[in-house]
C-alpha cells in the first residue's frame, strides 16, 4: 500500500507541475508582451518630449504679465538716455524712479541690456512725467 500511495503523490504533484508550469508560461509570455509594450511607449514619450522641447526653442517666447493687459511699450537706449538727461537726472535718480540700479540704467542708456518687460511699464510712466514731477517723486524740492 505504501507504494501505491507513493505512486499516487508521485503522479498528482507531477500532474499538478505540469499544469503550473502551462499557467506560468502563458504568465511568462504575457508579461514578457508587456514589458516590451511598455519600452515601445517609453521610447515613443522621449521622442515625444525631445520634439516638443525641440519646437519650444524654435518659437518665439513672449512674456506674461499679470494684471491689466500692456500696451505695447517699446524700449530705445538712446531716447532713454536723452529723457533722463531732459528730466536732470542721475542714472541713481532715474534708476529710483522705475525700481532699478544705477547700473541697470547706465548699460540700458548703453544698449549692453536690455529692461525687463516688468519694467517697460514703470519707464513709460517716467516718460509721461516732468521735470518737476519726477524730483517732486524723488522727494527733492
């Protein structure tokens, strides 16, 4: 009887093998599909993403402000030289009114730089003011 019932254990467990090992094949071979689905799609994002960062840096950026849409305000280093040498001022002084350093002010009358787009509107309000007006700003009599 104990050879019989070893033969039986025998047959059941390589019977049961052999069913798990069919199983796991078809697992196996689905999850071996996937991955390769998966690399296909990885492949196809990173040339998604290079041809969008590509196209991005061949357009144009334009600036974003906030607030109340802008005019179009335009910048020239000489005429901004002259309006501050019209108003009497310092590149200090200049540089009070819009919110800047002398330095700033002395390479934008230069044209080494350029001011920001936060900053054209702050110089378009300088240009409407007058001699007065702007030392009245600056707190000087």
């Amino acid at each position: 009887m104990t050879t019989f019932a070893n033969q039986l254990k025998n047959e059941i467990a390589r019977i049961a093998k052999k069913e798990v090992r069919a199983e796991t094949a078809q697992l196996k071979q689905a999850s071996a599909k996937f991955r390769s689905e998966i690399a296909a799609l990885k492949r196809h994002i990173a040339t998604l993403e290079a041809a969008v960062k590509r196209l991005s840096k061949s357009q144009p950026k334009t600036p974003k402000m906030v607030g109340a849409p802008v005019e179009n305000l335009r910048f020239r280093a000489d005429g901004f030289g002259t309006l501050r040498k019209k108003l009497g001022l310092s590149a200090e002084q200049m540089g009070k009114l819009i919110g800047v350093s002398a330095l700033s002010v002395y390479h934008w009358e230069q044209g080494k730089s350029r001011p920001r787009a936060s900053h054209l509107p702050a110089i378009a309000a300088v240009r409407k003011l007058g001699k007065k007006e702007a030392l009245a700003k600056l707190g000087k009599p």
